[in-house]
C-alpha cells in the first residue's frame, strides 16, 4: 500500500484537468448556452471556433461558469474530480466509459490482494490514459490520509483542544467525493461491493474500521434520500462541503435544507425544523416521539437553530427537514431504496403531500 506522502504526491501530478474534460466542458456549455449572458455566449461560441480569447473573456466567462454549473449538478465547479467525473459521464464514449471503469475495478483487486506491483502498474496506467478522471483514484488514495486526520481531529476534540476549521472542511470534502462516487456507481454492486470492502481493509490497517462502518453507513443513508428525492421530482443536490461542516446541511431539495440521519430501529421520520421543540414534536405517534426525543432531539435543535442563522444570512425563508432514514430501507451496498421509504417521504413532505407528483423509479 502507498505511503501517505506517496499518495499526496501521485495526486497533486494529475488533479489538473486535461484536453478531454476541456473540451467536455466547452461541449456542455454549447448545450446550455442560452442560459448564459450575450457577452459570455460570444466567448463561448469564440471559444469553440478555436479561437483565442482574452484573460478579461475568461474572467467574465469563469464568473457565470461557477454559479450555472453549481446550479446545474448541485456542487461547486471547483471540485475537480467530481465535475470530470460528470462530464466524462455526459460525453464520453460508452467504450471509453467501460475502459476506465474497468481499471478501477482491477485497480480495486489490487489493492484488495494487496499486491503493491500491480497496483503502481495500474496507477501509472490510469494517470496516463485517464488523467482528467480522477474521482475514483483520488478517493481511493486518500482514504487512508483521510482515516488518519479523522483520528487525529478526533484525538485534538477528545484533550479539549482547538482544531482547525480546515481540517474540518477537508474532511467533509471527502465525504461529499465518496456519497457523490457512491451515486455515480450505484448501478453496479459488484463494483461498490468491492469498492467498500476494500476501504475497509485500509481501515483495518489503522484501526478506524468501526468508523469507516458509521461513516459508510452514513453515505449509504445520503445516497438512499438523494434517489428518494429524486423519485419524487424534488431536484436534490448535495450539500456544498462548507455547508455540510459549519451548517449541519446534507443536502438541499430545491430551496428546503436537509439534514439526514440513520436509524438502526425500523422507524423512518420527517420532522420539519419549525416543527422542533422540547419536549415534544410533531411526527405520528408516541413511539416516534420517545425516539425522537431519546437519540435526535439535541442534533435537531442544533439543526434549526442553524437555519435560523442561515435565513438571516440569505434574507430569506429557508425550510428545513430533519430526516431519519431506518438501514432497512435501503440496499446495504448501493443504497437504493425500497418502495417503502418512498412512499413514506413522499406522504410526509409538505411539498408533496397533496399527491400531485407520481413516483418515478428511484434512479
């Protein structure tokens, strides 16, 4: 297994995105170009003529680029790998699609087998044919940096001392890569199995395998409400790393801020932040009222005081849900969920209530 100084190394040489994804990106703002303003529409169409534009052209052009992008795909253009990952997704051939996913699974044996060689082998292959792909190699290469910063932040909090808030960012950026790895792969089971298995035997080897359990099983439970939302028509997008650590929000439904939890009980609940109080909520019978206010009330109240902050920060109304998805209702290694949380959600969310929307399959 790569050192950690290894793995730093191997990363920051590749980040920087290649050709292809360039001219993904430059294919997908000619598909959304109407969006854009007449100056930056003509540096768009200048741009995909090969002609040369100026720094102030691509300063205008980077401005409106940011806020349609994260408008668009729910995260900030500034995460690389996630936004290569999505235009490779969009515009890549299928052939070049099942090329590079078929070095990550071998990669993924690799590393399973823990054979060295042929994991630099294949790491020097997929810098090389897949420079601009990096969602896949950057997660699987950072787990253990990233186990090792949980436990030392962990060590920091547990002798009452201060920690770094980026520290706290970075960590919550990886946790966003590895919920928004776990939704783009989710089709294929075989692959994510392996992909979690994997990750556990990196956990074992600095004895973070009882987190690397809770925080799988909280992307799992991210991934799951994500395609409930979706099912629902309610346009998801996941929290921006900065909101996830010092908001509390997991995801964001339209203009609704969500925070997710897991249950262990077969118990789901929507609570909406308004609707959160000691000693009592407004939910649907006293079993989930003890529940709630046994293991969820503190996190809640936290949670919609957050909002109430965030509202005033916008100008504006901001709903919140605090929500509690039970592990049975999802596959334990796509997160997919069943028929029954969807049904669930969709009679308690305000917003679809009146049976307006038809459930569409979970994607």
């Amino acid at each position: 297994m790569p050192s950690p100084e290894q793995n730093q190394s191997f990363i920051s040489e590749v980040v920087e995105p290649a050709g292809v994804p360039r001219k993904y990106e430059l294919a997908e703002l000619e598909q959304d170009i109407d969006v854009f303003s007449d100056g930056v529409q003509k540096i768009v169409r200048k741009m995909a003529a090969g002609k040369a534009v100026s720094q102030k052209d691509r300063n205008a052009l980077d401005e409106e680029k940011e806020l349609w992008w994260e408008a668009k795909y729910g995260f900030p253009y500034s995460q690389t790998a996630a936004r290569e990952t999505a235009l490779v997704e969009n515009h890549g051939s299928q052939a070049e699609k099942e090329q590079f996913h078929n070095i990550q699974q071998r990669l993924l044996k690799a590393l399973d087998r823990g054979d060295t060689d042929e994991t630099n082998q294949l790491r020097q292959e997929y810098k090389e044919k897949y420079p601009d792909q990096m969602e896949g190699v950057t997660i699987l290469f950072e787990l253990k940096p990233f186990m090792e910063l949980e436990r030392r932040v962990e060590e920091k909090m547990a002798r009452h001392e201060q920690v770094d808030s980026g520290d706290f960012k970075e960590m919550t950026q990886m946790q966003f890569l590895l919920t928004h790895f776990a939704l783009q792969n989710s089709k294929d089971r075989e692959f994510m199995q392996l992909f979690w298995d994997v990750g556990g035997r990196i956990a074992r080897s600095v004895g973070r395998e009882k987190n690397w359990e809770n925080l799988c099983r909280g992307i799992l439970t991210q991934v799951a409400t994500y395609k409930i939302f979706d099912s629902l028509d309610l346009k998801p997008k996941l929290s921006h790393p900065r909101e996830d650590a010092f908001e509390k929000i997991d995801m964001w439904s339209e203009d609704d801020a969500i925070q997710i939890k897991t249950s262990g009980q077969n118990q789901p609940m929507v609570v909406e932040a308004e609707a959160i109080g000691f000693p009592a909520v407004q939910t649907d019978s006293q079993d989930q009222i003890n529940l709630f206010n046994s293991r969820y009330s503190g996190e809640a109240r936290q949670f919609r005081a957050k909002i109430k902050e965030y509202q005033k920060r916008l100008h504006k109304k901001v709903k919140g849900y605090f929500i509690v998805i039970p592990e049975s209702s999802y596959d334990p290694v796509t997160g997919e969920p069943n028929e029954f949380i969807i049904k669930y959600v969709r009679n308690h969310l305000p917003q679809v209530q009146t049976g307006q929307r038809e459930i569409k399959k979970a994607a």
